[in-house]
C-alpha cells in the first residue's frame, strides 16, 4: 500500500518534465520561425532601399548626362557613340530594377554596373567639358583672327587709299602745265601767205602759242595735247576728226588734237588750226589739256 503511493508522484513528474521540454520545444521554434521571418523581413527591406538608392542613383546620372549635353557641344561620332551608350545602360539597368524582388547576387551585380557607368558617366563628363574648352578657345581665335583680319583689311583699305591719294597727287604734279598762252587769228590768202586778223569775217586760221611752265618731274619726251574751242555762244566747235578723251575724271569731247616733244626747256610751241566754217563775232575760249588735267586756257575776240 506504500509502495503504491510512491510511485504514483514520480510518475506525475515526468509527465510533468514531459510537458515542459514540449513547451520549451515549442517556444524555440516560435522564437526561431520569428527569427527567421523577421531576418527575411529585414533582408527584404534592405534589398528595397538598396534598389531605392540604385534608382536615385540612375537619376542622378541621367540628369548629370543632360546637364552635360545641353550646352549643346557639337560632339564627334566618337563621344555621340559613348552618350548613347550611357543612356542604353541606364535604360537596362531601370528595367533590371524593375522586375521586383531582386536576389543578392542580382542586386549586387546592379550595384557594380551603376558603380561602372558612374565612372563611365565621369569620364563622359570630363570629355565633353574638354570639348568645350576646344570649342570655346577655337572660337576665341577665330574671333580674334577675325578682328585681326578685319583690321589688316582696314589698314590695307586705308593703305589703299592712301596710296591712290599719293598717286594722284604725283600725277597732277607730273602733269604739264600751260606757262603762257595766246591765241591769234590769222587769215590765209590762196597764194599761201597768211596775216594776222581781227576781223571775224576774214579769219580762218588760229594760231594757238603757249610755253609749258618748268616741271622737274614731269616725264621728258611726247605728251598728247588735246584742244578745246569754244565759239562765242559757248558751244564746243568739233570736226570729222574730233574724237573724245579724259580729263579732270570726266570723259569730254576734243576739237583738235596734236602732240609735244616736252624737254623742260622753256621753248614756244605753236599749233595752227584751220576751220572751213566762218568765225562769228566775239569770244572764243581755247582750252588746253594734258597727261589727263587741263594745261590751261586762252582766248581771243573777233570784230
């Protein structure tokens, strides 16, 4: 009877050490599941800030390529290869970031390839700055060659002008220039023998004399005369012979032209003009001209 009530405590006790490695048991795997849901809770959370920080990371870099790109550098082939480049990794790695949850080994591969086309992105951006660097320093030359053109020109121009300047100035120097001058009437008999007249009915000849004042540098040898008439009523008097010539920068009409062998001697030259028409009463006006400028002029009055 004794023996009986002995053993039935022990027997309560290992149900009892039973129960309590079954709750502990259990608790463990509570505690282990919880564990494990909540490192794989973690994990989650960090793979979606990494793929957060990977995709501001993508806009960052696209932004930095058209912050680049607008300054509209006109880029070779070479460079405009690297920029569609760029933008085709950034496309690829967008869509590998948008597929959802990504494994560790996916989510570092994308960390690798944004750090690569980050330093890609750098180095594209130090090249096009260069670029600009050429580009700006090409412009500032071709500005200032430009300016320096446009006052080589202006020089030149100038030069030019001031060497027509002096040309002319050496040809109006150089032309010959009437001393003295008179002209005459004279009336010419059929037998040949001639004599001064001042009557207008019984001329018929002119005797036109002028010297050439001393030129030293007036070129030595045959200069062309040419020989303006004009009658009393002002009109220029022309022939079958008269023709046209320059002078004073203007193109006029001749009477009569003839020539001069200049030595700078002093000498009187004298060109007789014959006129088939007869001479009205009053003033004619005898203009001479050389070497492209008037020599001088004369005239004389008929009764």
């Amino acid at each position: 009877m004794e023996n009986q009530t002995t053993q039935e405590p022990k027997k309560n006790s290992n149900v009892i050490y039973f129960l309590v490695v079954v709750i502990v048991a259990l608790l463990g795997t509570d505690v282990y599941l919880y564990m494990k849901k909540n490192n794989s809770d973690t994990r989650i959370a960090v793979q979606s800030d990494e793929k957060t920080k990977l995709q501001v990371e993508l806009d960052s870099l696209e932004a930095q390529i058209e912050q680049v790109n607008s300054g509209k550098v006109k880029m070779s082939a070479e460079l405009q290869a690297k920029n569609d480049s760029l933008r085709t990794k950034i496309k690829v790695l967008r869509g590998e970031l948008a597929k959802g949850k990504l494994t560790a080994e996916e989510l570092s591969k994308a960390q690798e390839d944004v750090k690569q086309l980050r330093y890609f992105v750098t180095k594209y951006t130090v090249d096009i700055e260069e670029l600009r660097k050429e580009n700006v320093s090409l412009a500032t030359e071709r500005d200032t060659l430009k300016t320096n053109l446009t006052t080589v020109s202006a020089k030149a121009t100038d030069l030019e002008k001031q060497n027509q300047d002096l040309n002319t100035k050496v040809q109006v120097a150089s032309a010959i220039k009437v001393g003295a001058a008179s002209v005459v009437g004279y009336k010419v008999k059929k037998n040949g023998k001639e004599s001064d007249e001042t009557k207008a009915k019984n001329v018929n000849k002119l005797k036109i004399n002028f010297t050439v004042a001393s030129n030293a540098v007036a070129a030595k040898g045959s200069h062309d005369i040419f020989i303006r008439i004009i009658d009393p009523i002002g009109n220029l008097i022309t022939t079958n012979d008269s023709g046209t010539f320059n002078a004073d920068s203007q193109d006029l009409q001749y009477t009569y032209k003839t020539s001069i062998d200049y030595k700078d001697d002093g000498v009187n030259y004298t060109v007789d003009w014959m006129y088939a028409q007869p001479f009205q009463k009053g003033t004619y006006t005898v203009l001479l001209y050389a070497d492209g400028y008037t020599m001088g002029k004369t005239s004389v009055t008929f009764k």
